[in-house]
C-alpha cells in the first residue's frame, strides 16, 4: 500500500501555521482541529517546520510559561522528515518508528500535499487484519463469495 492510497480515504487537507504565531495560539488551532501537531508554513504550501504537542510539552518544561508568548518558529523542528505520495506504508511506519515521530508531511515537487500520522497508520493496519480476518473466517466456514 503507498501513501496515496492513506491520502485518497483521509483527504489531503493540512493545518498549517506562520512561522510567527505565538505558541498560545498554535494550541488553539491544535485544539480547534483536534491534532497533535501542525505544520509550520510561510506560505501554506512549504514546510519550513513542524510543531506538535511533545515540542510545546518539552518547551513548557524548560523555559515555564513564557513560551506561550513565543513564535512557533522558536520551538518548531526545522529538519522534517518527509514522503511522497509513492512512499510505501511500510518504509513510513518503520521511519515513524526508528525516528519517533508521528507525523510525516507528503510533499510533491516542493509543495505540501498531506500529512500521515500513526493514527492513520494503525487505522489502515487495523482494516487490513479485520479483512483479513473476515477472509479467513468466510473461507474456513465456506461463505466464499
């Protein structure tokens, strides 16, 4: 399975924020759209960064509450790790997984076309075992169709 075919059932709609918003309103819009991470963009289509909400945690512990006050761009991973729209569901969830991170950007040709995070991941693992395993029941009980 690649990527397109996560991107095709989940839609390619991202949350992005500018580099200069304040960290208090990225957990706004995280919360808004209930995610766990958005892409930083200057101009909704490159990915200059990413923040999620292990990066606000780790910024709250060593600097209190006056990162809130902070941009993003202060907190925001600036080297993401990103896919194509090619990329095979395997090679992403072993990337998510050496790398411990939960969400990738889908990039085509310098453009931000989707974000997969390991919910999409485990979702589409999941429907692959419930299928599998409806398989095999209609198989072994003799309900082929």
């Amino acid at each position: 399975m690649r990527i397109s075919d996560i991107l095709r059932v989940k839609g390619e709609q991202v949350v992005t924020v500018p580099p200069d918003t304040t960290v208090e309103r990225l957990l706004a819009v995280l919360a808004q759209h209930r995610i766990g991470a958005v892409i930083v963009s200057r101009d909704g289509a490159a990915v200059d960064g990413i923040v999620s909400e292990r990066d606000i945690v780790r910024a709250l512990a060593a600097r209190g509450a006056a990162v809130l006050e902070e941009k993003v761009s202060a907190i925001q991973t600036t080297q993401v790790r990103t896919v194509t729209p090619e990329a095979q569901l395997e090679d992403v969830e072993r990337l998510m997984t050496e790398r411990r991170f939960r969400h990738v950007p889908v990039v085509v040709d310098g453009a931000l076309r989707g974000v997969v995070s390991i919910g999409d991941v485990v979702k589409n693992r999941i429907d692959e075992l419930e299928t599998e395993r409806s398989t095999l029941a209609d198989y072994i009980t003799g309900e082929r169709t």
